[in-house]
C-alpha cells in the first residue's frame, strides 16, 4: 500500500518535472534550446499549421519584425497578405537577399513542406504601431492564404533578442533591429 502511494507519488513528481521544463522553455529566458519535436500548433486552417509565432520586442512604434513557421500537410498554397487589426497599420512582407531587405508579394508555402520566417530571411514588418509592444503580450496577426483562407495567429511578444527553441540558429549577422540595413538606402 505505501509502496503503491510511493511509486504514485514519484511518477506525479516526474510529470511535474517535466512540465516545469517545458514551461521554462516556452518561457525562454535563456534556458538551452530542447531540441524536441514539432512545436504545438498556434493556429491551424485547412492543411496549415502555423508555430513558435513571435515578435521582437522593437525600439519603438515606427515598426516592428514578426516571425513565425507555417507547415503544410497537403498541396502548396501561398501566404498572400497579413494584416495585424487594431496594431499596424500596415503589414509588408520582406525577404532578405545579399544583406538586403526586400518586399515581396507574400510567400510560397510548398506542398507538403514548410515556409519559414526567421531572423536573417523572410520576415513580416508591421508598419506604425498604434502603441509599444511589451514581453509577455500578444499581438494579433491575421493571415490570408490563396487556399487555406483566413487565420488568426496569437503572436507572443517576446525580448528584443529572444530566438525560438527550434530556431537553426543561422548566421545572426542580418538581425533586422541590429543591422541597421533595414530602409537604409
Ligand atoms: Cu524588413
């Protein structure tokens, strides 16, 4: 009887322990990157599931950087507009090409793979703010797709330098807030 009370008692402190780390790395205050598996969708629509959404906390309200991944489970489709009601006023999409930032005319989502937008690559700005983003809220992003349709995205507002669990890490040389490159002429 205690030896059955015991054992429960241990397997409930494992679960714990598991759900502090993984609530340690949500939170992503510097703790090491678990390299787990596929992230739990932030939204989903049709084939599509979008993850680890965030943005950067920025310098000010003139603009800020967005990024998140979408997945697609079924034929290609194409990220055609953002919009982030009540936020920005604007949303563009950019590209990054020879250190240099570029608007394109949304994103292709291949068939059966994934669209990435990461620091240093494809990234969503969203123009004139309507207030000053602050860590531990979220933003709204509302994605249009050519076939999936409309999704809504809960996008966690996060420190200026924070990098996603699953973020490859890249060559962080081509940070949009740090690199200064950015409008730049
Ligand atoms: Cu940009």
């Amino acid at each position: 009887m205690s030896a059955r009370r015991s054992a429960y008692a241990a397997a409930l402190l494992t679960t714990l322990a598991i759900a502090g780390t993984a609530g340690c790395a949500a939170a992503g205050a510097g703790t090491p990157a678990h390299h787990t598996a596929t992230p739990a969708p932030a939204a989903a629509t049709g084939d599509l599931t979008i993850t680890s959404p965030y943005l950067p906390k920025p310098v000010d309200t003139s603009m800020a950087a967005a990024y998140f991944v979408v997945r697609d489970a079924g034929a290609a489709d194409h990220l055609d507009r953002v919009t982030a009601p009540g936020f920005a006023r604007e949303v563009r999409a950019h590209t990054t090409k020879n250190d240099k930032m570029i608007m394109v005319r949304g994103y292709d989502v291949p068939a059966h793979g994934t669209l990435t937008l990461a620091r240093g690559g494809n990234h969503l700005m969203l123009m004139t703010l309507s207030r000053m983003p602050r860590p531990g809220q979220t933003v709204t992003l509302r994605l249009y797709f050519a076939k999936a349709g409309r999704v809504d995205v809960k996008v966690p507002v996060k420190a200026a330098t924070y990098r996603p669990p699953d973020d490859d890490g890249g060559d962080g040389g081509m940070d949009h807030m740090g690199g200064g490159g950015h409008g730049a002429r």
